[in-house]
C-alpha cells in the first residue's frame, strides 16, 4: 500500500467531512475514495471513520491518525521542496478559514498577491465566523477575530478591525439623529447575529471608560451582507465593521452616530496549528498576510480601541 497516498486522501475526506467533496478536490470518484479509505482501514486494523448518508466524522483512533497524518504530510511536502528546487517554489494545497467581512472584502486583494507570487500554490478559502481551530477543523491558517480562546494552536496579532455606529441619511431625515447613548433604545437595531446578545451596546466615552446601553434589536442576521443592506436603505441602525462600510461613509450614504463615542473593536490574529517545522508553504502565506494585512485593516486613527 502507498500509505503516503492513502493518508492524503484520508485527511482530505476529514477536513472536508464528507466523501464526494473529498473525491472532487482529489479529482477521483467517489467509490475509489472509499475503496481506499477501507483499504487503509484494513491495513491498520482499526475503524477510522464513522458514515453515515451525508457525512462522516472520525473515531478516537481516527483523529490520532488524522493529526499525525498532518505531521507526516506536512513533513513530506517540506522534504520535497527543500530537495527539488531549493526551497524557493510554494506548492500544494493551503486551507486558510477567514471571517465572512474580512473574507468578502479583504482577502481577495490579499490572495490575488499570494497567487501572484506562488501560481504553484492552491488556496483552499472557508468563510465563517465561527472559531476555527485549525486543529480540528484541518485548515493552515484560521483568521479570527476578537477573544480567541485556549487551543492546541500558535496564535499572531495581524491588526485590530473597527467598529462604526451607523444610520444613512435618509434614516436620520426620517427618525431623526440619537445624540446621546439613551437615545438608542427608541431606534430599531439590526444586527449580525451572535453580537449584543445580552440587548447592549458597549461604548467608550473620551475618558475610555465603558458605558452599557440598552438597544432595540428587531432583526438579526448570520452575515453582514445583509445587515450592511438593511442599513443602507434606511430599515435601522447598526453596528458594522469599518473596513466594510469605509467607502460608504467617505460617500455618505451612511453616518457615524455618536461621534463622541467608540464601538470597541476587535483583534485579528491569525492561528496555526502547533508543528514543527512550520511547513513552507504557511510560512509563505503567512508572510504576507503578516504584510498586507495590518496595513489595509488597521486605519490610521488616533482612537482604535
């Protein structure tokens, strides 16, 4: 058996969680991928994965083999590219789980430069909100922002993303402009599901003292697509990340409220899982997200919070 090959296509069918996603980034058939996961199965002696109809998740034997697999592989590729052409070309496959806001309007840019510079490397691109650990969600690199929590993984400050209180012209014509925090209670609130769940918004005075203050939540939404919508056309106020409505603010279709006042913002670090070497192709990327990041995320202010 080629039990290099067989622990890739093993890994792929983890991280992907179900068999036809991995055979199609494999470029295989699906009843070939299970054939030799079965064959690895045998070989080894013992049940790796657990199916059922849609998906498939490991067994505690399966997540040893897959994190050593990792290991292994990683090792592989590094062995390969120091001997074949000096450790100067980036290949493979590098999975890299980003936030839906920086992921829809930032990393684009960002990976058209990393592609640019690396036409060997495949990027593999997961949007969510969540927070991934790279360990148990198989990705290189996890993007995450705000508190990131204990996990089996290195973690490095990439930038601080603010935060904007926002209403558009036409809102503010019809309902009129809060000027004070209290103010905000009496104005529909939309906004990106899991935030102000206790029913407050958190300001930060001149002073940098705290302030909790009551807000009238009437919608909330799973991406900030929609509630970036919902804002420009007048249905509420909201709280948005600065980098996504910068260039609506600089047209005014949409007004800072409470000036006085900041929104706290949120750290972005990026993740890795803990291995050593660090494989060349995450040093690479990581490079240069460490570049390009911190300058188009972090605007020049005087009061990022």
């Amino acid at each position: 058996m080629d039990l290099l090959a067989a622990m890739r296509i093993f890994v792929r069918v983890v991280e992907r969680g179900n068999l036809s996603r991995a055979a199609k980034d494999l470029g295989l058939g699906q009843p070939a991928v299970s054939d030799r996961i079965e064959r690895l199965e045998r070989y080894l002696g013992v049940r790796l994965l657990l199916r059922s109809t849609r998906a498939v998740s490991c067994t505690d034997e399966g997540v040893l083999f897959y994190q050593k697999s990792k290991v292994a592989l990683d090792a592989a590729d590094e062995a390969r590219a120091v001997v074949t052409l000096g450790n100067k070309t980036v290949r493979g496959r590098i999975r890299i789980a980003v936030p839906h806001g920086l992921g829809d309007v930032i990393l684009p840019k960002i990976i058209a430069i990393i592609r640019e510079n690396n036409p060997q490397l495949f990027i593999d691109l997961i949007l969510n909100d969540s927070i991934t650990d790279p360990v148990t969600e198989g990705v290189d690199i996890s993007l995450r922002l705000g508190q990131i929590g204990d996990g089996n993984y290195i973690a490095r400050r990439l930038g601080h993303i603010r935060r904007v209180l926002v209403a558009s012209p036409e809102y503010i014509e019809k309902h009129g402009l809060p000027e004070e925090p209290t103010d905000l209670i009496r104005h529909p609130f939309i906004r990106v599901s899991g935030l102000f769940g206790d029913g407050q918004l958190r300001l930060l005075g001149s002073q940098k003292t705290a302030r909790l203050t009551p807000i009238n939540i009437v919608a909330s939404i799973s991406h900030w697509g929609p509630v970036y919508q919902l804002l420009l056309n007048g249905s509420g106020i909201g709280v948005i990340q600065e980098i996504v409505c910068a260039e609506a603010m600089e047209d005014g279709k949409l007004i800072k409220l409470l000036p006085d006042y900041i929104v706290p913002g949120f750290d972005l670090h990026a993740l890795l899982p803990v291995a050593r070497p660090v494989p060349v192709k995450t040093q690479s990327v990581l490079k240069m997200l460490e570049e390009y990041l911190p300058q188009t995320v972090t605007l020049k202010s005087t009061n990022s919070i």
